[in-house]
C-alpha cells in the first residue's frame, strides 16, 4: 500500500504540477482578472470553463509523462533521480497515464467544442496532443524546430480563450470593440509567451547537452557548443529587453502604471536574467536561469490581474 502510494505521487510528480498550476493560473487570470472585469461577452459560464481548464491541464500532463517516456536515456544521464529512471515509476503505468490522460483531453474538448457548436474545434485539442507526441518523439531532435514547436504549443495555451470564449460569441453575435481589444492583447501575450519560452527552451539543451549528444540528438548547443548558445540566448534577453523598454517609453500617459510595471517587473528581471546569462558557466547556473524565465512568464500573466482595464487601451 504505502509503495503504491509513493508511485502515485511520483506518476504526480512527472505531470510536472508547477507547470500545469501557471498554465491554470494563466488561463484563470485572463478569464477572471482581464476578460470579466472588462465586461467582454463571452461564450463560455464557469462550468464550461473549468472543462476547458480541465481538457488543458490533462493534455498538458499527458504531453509531459510523454516527454518524460521518450527521454528516459537522455535523462538516465543528465536527471538521473527523474522517477522514470530511478525505476519509481514503470514505463508502462506511465504509458498509461499518458493515454488516460490523452483521451480525458481530447474527450473533455470533443464535448465542449459541440456545445459551442463548433465542433470543429475539437482539432486543436487533437493537434496540440499529436504534436506534444511528435515533438517528445521526433522534434525534440531538430534544433530550432523542437524549441519552436514546443514554444508554439504555450502560445496556442494563451490563445484558448480566444479560440473557445471569444470567438463563439463573436460567431454568435458578431465582433465589438471590446472583443477586438482583448484579442489583440491576447496576442500581444502569446507573442510575448512564445519568446520567453523559446528562450527558455535553449537553456534547458544547454542544461541537457551531455545526455542529447550521447544519443545523437542534434540540439543548437550541440551544434554551436555552450558558449555560443549562451550568447545566443543573451542576445535573445537583450533584444526583448530593449523592445520592452520601448514600448513603455511609447506608452500614453494614461497608461503610467502599465509603462512602471513593464520598466521594473518585467524589464527589470529580463535585465537580471541577462546578467544571469552573461555570467552563467555551470549547469546549476543555467538550471536558476530556466527558473527566472517560468517566473518572468508568472510576471506577465500578472499584468491581468493588475491592470486589466488599462490593457484594453493599448
């Protein structure tokens, strides 16, 4: 009994919870802290959207158990206590879970798509799942087009709301100028979220180099080494930090507080992830760095929360 326990909380475990917990916390804030206060019509009253939340995170979980099944030799060098290796969990029961969960998702988007009447929509569901599988199996070998791939995947998370709240009162009712706001902040978001977890995505192969070169995968670290990946990331932080830096310098003076936030919350860790990366030499190093940028996603999801009204006027 307490063994079976343990291996439900390590099948737990490589869900990865802190990662589905900033997906939720995401999605709730851009319904709750952005898109309610803002009286923007949408589609979907709270049951539906916890089934929208719910189908997310199962497919989520299930793309990281994935992940985790595909990488077991990869991660028997470079994260050798990961349960899988550790043989704390077997890869059946995890092979499993990851087609409970699959099918949750898929089935739990099916049902919502139809009561929206677009039934259509159950593809992004099926999309998102396939390629979590593709990119676990195939793409995380490419560079640039894994650390893409998966990276777009985040994007489509910050698009839910439009895809599956916004869009069918739109469809129902025609688009406002209310809806047309949030979209286009919604986009903003998801360009930003794509960034930063493209980022991201290049610092974890420099933190899993030695397992992806051993076998033969052909990761941009690989190919350019870690000093150069190391500055290419830096860069990377640079210019999104100059482009933010900008953009509160454009803002009207009507959106002082928004313009504050940007130059000291958000500018201000992109400028310490920045030294971070400038001065980073051992994996530890790298490993706080790919922590930095899940919490500069965390600071920009905070911006619904603090200024919703204030968005709707960019």
């Amino acid at each position: 009994m307490l063994a079976s326990t343990r291996a439900m909380i390590d099948l737990l475990r490589m869900l990865r919870p802190v990662n589905l917990l900033l997906i939720a916390f995401m999605l709730l804030a851009i319904k709750y802290g952005f898109l309610e206060p803002n009286t923007v019509e949408t589609a979907l009253d709270p049951l539906h959207f916890s089934l929208l939340l719910f189908a997310t995170l199962c497919i989520a979980g299930a793309g990281n158990l994935i992940n985790d099944i595909e990488d077991k030799k990869i991660d028997a060098i470079n994260k050798p206590n990961r349960p899988l290796v550790a043989g704390k969990v077997s890869s059946k029961a995890a092979f499993n879970a990851y087609l409970i969960l699959t099918i949750l998702g898929v089935g739990a988007g099916f049902y919502l798509s139809n009561y929206l009447g677009s039934p259509g929509l159950t593809i992004v569901f099926i999309g998102v799942a396939a390629l979590l599988y593709f990119y676990s199996s195939q793409l995380s070998q490419m560079a640039v087009v894994g650390n893409l791939s998966v990276s777009l995947m985040v994007g489509i998370c910050v698009l839910l709301p439009v895809l599956f709240d916004l869009f069918p009162a739109i469809q129902a009712h025609g688009i406002n100028l209310l809806q047309q706001q949030a979209t286009n902040v919604l986009l903003y978001f998801a360009c930003y979220a794509v960034y930063v977890n493209m980022v991201r995505e290049l610092v974890k192969d420099i933190i899993d180099v030695d397992g992806d070169h051993a076998v033969g995968r052909k990761t941009l670290p690989i190919l350019l080494g870690r000093s150069r990946s190391r500055q290419l990331a830096l860069w990377l932080m640079v210019i999104v930090l100059i482009a933010t830096l900008y953009f509160a310098y454009q803002m009207e003076s009507g959106l002082q507080p928004v313009a504050l936030y940007l130059l000291f919350a958000i500018g201000g860790s992109m400028l310490f992830i920045s030294l971070q990366l400038y001065h980073a030499k051992r994996t530890k190093d790298y490993s706080i760095i790919s922590i930095l940028l899940k919490a500069l996603l965390l600071v920009g999801i905070l911006t619904f929360i603090l200024f919703p009204n204030q968005l709707m006027m960019l």
